[in-house]
C-alpha cells in the first residue's frame, strides 16, 4: 500500500518541480510564525527574567524543540482555577485573632490572598520517617468520619501497598476516604494499584492527566501538595511524599531525613478547604456538592499557636508565599536559617540573601552534599558560590539525602509546608506552607535546625585551575536553571 504511494508522490514531484521549492519555504514561515506565537504567549506570561531568557534561547536557537516544549509546558497560572478558588473565604469564622497579623511579613501574607494568621492551634513536629509513618497509620485508624489525603508520590512498594489496604479497610468500614495523586508523581501507581480501595468505595482521582492534557501547559503543572486531613480535625502538613524512602514502619539506612507536623485547631479548616478545591478542580465536581465538607464546625481551640496557612501555585493569582519568603529574609534582623534540598532561587531572592549576610545578618543554608537530583547540584552551584563570596554560610548536609523544608527568620518565625527553595515550587508548582509565629514552636525549629547544622560540614571553593568542564557544566546548569 506505501510503496504505490510513494512511487505517486515522487512522479509528482518530477513533475512539478517547483513544489520541492515552495515546501520548505512553507514549512519555514509556519516555523517563524510558530515561533513569533511562542514569544508573544512568553512575554504575556510575565515570567522572571531568567526564565523568560531561558524558553527564549530555546525559542530561537532550537526553534524545533523549544516551541513544542513552550506550548507544552509553558504554562504558570491558570485564571479559571484561581478564580474558583478565590471563591472560597479566607478567612475562619470565629477563630482567635492573632496579634501576629500585624507584623510585616503576616500582612505581605495576607495582601496576596492568605488566610490572616489565627491562633488557637497545637503543633507537634515529627522529626522522622518511623514516627511520620506510625502517626499517619494510627490517625487513619483512629477516623470516624472522613480521610483526605493528597500526595505528590505514593510509592509503589512497601509503604505503598500498605496505605492503599488500610485506607480501603477504613473505606470499607464507612469512613469516606478520598486520596488525590499527582499524575505525574503516582504515574505508576494512580491507576490499579489503587484498585483495591476503589472496590472498597473509596476514592481516588489523578490530579492533572498528562494525557490527555487539561489545558496548556497542564504538564508543566504538578501538584506537588502533601496534606493529610482526618475527621476535619487534626491535619499531617510537611514535606514528605508517601513512599518507603520518605517514611516507613522501621528504620532505613537510607531513607531521607525530613519533618512535617501534626496540626490540630482552627487551621486544620484551612488545610481541608485548600484539599477540597483542588479535589473539586481534579475530580470535575462542583464546590456546591462538597459544601458540607466546607461548612462542618470549626476546630475548637486546643492550643497557642499562632499559624498562616498559605496556597501557592497555579490556582492563586499572586505569588504569596514566595513574596512572604522574601519579605521574612529582607526584614530580619539577626538571622536567617535556611534549610532546603534544592536550591535554584531567582535573582531578588539571591540579592536579598547577599545583602543580608553582608549586612552582618547570620545566614546559613544548608543543602545536600549530594542530593537525589544531579541536574539540580549542577545547576546550584554558581548560586551556592555567590553566596558564600557574599558571607552566607553554606553548609553541606551528608551523608544521606536531606529532604526537609524549613526557614527560620530570628528564631521567631518559621516556615515549613511542602515548597523548595527553586524556581519550580516558588513559581510553577501548587505548594503550601505555614507560618508560624509562636515561640514554642519557633523554639521547636531551632533546636531540630542546631541538630541538622551538626551533621553538615562548610562548601569549599575550589581553585579555578583545571576546572574548564566543571565550570562550563556550572554555566549550562545555570543556563536550564530556570526550566528546572
């Protein structure tokens, strides 16, 4: 059948020569005009200025493989979610005021869409993987009502396959279970390896399909998102994904070393709002359907802490919790603790980093010596080597792989949630955070901080001699950083 219809089509060319002429002209000002469509859309983005050089080098110079990519994944909000989301109140009827609404970095907070800081809420932090798991365990055990958690990865092994059964026992004992999985991140365990809590009645949806895509640029957006809410009451906020080598029944040697925290009070509504707009937005049902889940009581007042729940990503119009970063770094005035598995910051981020420590401020940054990521190590390191130049104490954390997320300003204030410090969770990811602004919790932070600053050891610059690859992998790292 193709031999006749090629043997046709090369007669035809012999034959009309001057379409050998005209097709590659053709095929040139789609290109160019493929390409022009490309950069409008990039600059209507309003992206950082690294990432707009960076698609706009793939752009021009690899026009075949950057504008394909660009449609693809070039993407950063999506107005119809964020206005849906903007629906929903910010604000917890009848919850404690926090005093600390009025410092400066609670009101960057709020002016971007947060909910105000509110007090009355308990905080304990679980430092590692063995008691992250039993906590997680236990609270499944232990709901009456309704389960809702969302994940960025649940593994396909151990830990796995144990979530998975025992959310179906509590799915088969009446409790409503909902567990919402990142596409890309649960690419291989989204599909029958949930089965068994499907037949049990409960309820799993992908989050963003990569095939077929939702919108523009949908692949580009990961929910990388990790809360557990149970019974509307009590809530798991952190950093760590669902998977043997985040947590686990027994130790491992080489699981990574993380934190998150179990939150009871008036915020745990924050957290189960947020979990329910994005159930909402992945499963196709309505925020009027899941009303009850959004008008139950809330929380009483079990505690002092004083917390800011922040959204950030696609579906929030601004940047919150990243100008909220960079407003508790630019007004500190003693010190700036920082501890993050990947580091790929924009420019004002890095500036106001140098000033600071130059300004005589303690900053301290503590990353993997070496993380599960390489491309991220290489594309960190012009970053780490400014920064230690300017006064910042980069330290290196090893052995083993460090995943936790936290900042600490004048061990006073302290962030954790589920963002990293780069481009792609500041930007491009849905994340959440909380602030917290209380001194037992702060006091918490610190001393898990001085533990994790025991275990690193300072960068060293090298010599510049003999480093001609090394430094040219740096500046090519650099260069994809912002796609990262």
């Amino acid at each position: 059948m193709d031999q006749p219809t090629l043997d046709q089509a090369v007669e035809t060319a012999k034959e009309h020569p001057w379409i050998l002429g005209v097709l590659p002209h053709v095929l040139t000002v789609l290109g160019v005009l493929l390409a022009l469509f490309a950069i409008a859309r990039l600059m209507s983005e309003r992206k950082r200025p690294s990432n707009t050089f960076a698609w706009l080098f793939a752009i021009i110079f690899i026009p075949y493989l950057g504008v394909p990519l660009f449609l693809l994944f070039g993407g950063r909000k999506l107005r119809q979610l964020a206005a849906r989301k903007a629906r929903l109140c910010p604000i917890v009827p009848g919850a404690p005021l926090s005093p600390a609404a009025t410092c400066f970095a609670a009101r960057v907070l709020t002016l971007n869409g947060a909910c105000p800081p509110i007090g009355g809420n308990r905080v304990r932090f679980v430092p590692d993987g063995e008691e992250a798991f039993h906590e997680l365990e236990q609270s499944i055990r232990e709901a009456k009502h309704s389960i809702h958690i969302m994940t960025f990865i649940l593994g396909r092994d151990a830990v796995g396959r144990r979530l998975v059964k025992l959310l179906a026992q509590r799915a088969r004992a009446g409790v409503k279970v909902r567990l919402l999985l990142d596409s890309l991140g649960c690419f291989t365990t989204k599909g029958h390896f949930c089965d068994p809590l499907r037949a049990a009645g409960g309820e799993v949806v992908a989050f963003m399909p990569m095939l077929p895509l939702q919108t523009r640029g949908s692949a580009n957006l990961r929910n990388h998102r990790k809360i557990a809410v149970f019974d509307h009451q009590r809530a798991l906020l952190g950093g760590r994904n669902l998977a043997l080598d985040y947590m686990g029944p027994t130790p491992l040697k080489r699981r990574f070393r993380d934190i998150g925290a179990m939150i009871e009070g008036p915020a745990v509504s924050l957290l189960n709002e947020i979990f329910i707009a994005d159930w909402a937005f992945a499963s196709g049902q309505s925020i009027n359907d899941l009303h009850e889940d959004l008008t139950l009581a809330i929380p009483a007042s079990v505690g002092d802490s004083q917390l800011q729940i922040v959204a950030s990503g696609p579906d929030v119009e601004g940047d919150a919790l990243y100008e909220g970063i960079l407003s508790l770094v630019q007004q500190a005035e003693r010190s700036v603790w920082i501890v993050t598995p990947y580091f790929i910051p924009d420019e004002v981020l890095q500036r106001s980093l140098m000033v600071q420590a130059r300004a005589g401020i303690d900053v301290r940054l503590v990353v993997p010596a070496r993380s599960n990521h390489p491309i991220t190590d290489l594309a960190r390191k012009h970053s780490l080597r400014e920064l230690q130049q300017a006064g910042v104490n980069v330290l290196y954390y090893g052995p083993g792989m460090n995943h936790a997320k936290f900042i600490l300003v004048d061990e006073a204030t302290g962030v954790w949630g589920s963002a990293n410090m780069d481009l792609r969770s500041l930007f491009v990811n849905f994340e959440v955070a909380a602030v917290t602004y209380s001194a037992g919790d702060t006091r918490v932070i610190s001393e898990w901080m001085q533990d994790v600053f025991a275990h690193t050891k300072p960068m060293v610059l090298r010599p510049g001699k003999g480093r001609f690859f090394s430094t040219l992998g740096e500046e090519v790292g650099r260069l994809i950083a912002p796609l990262l």
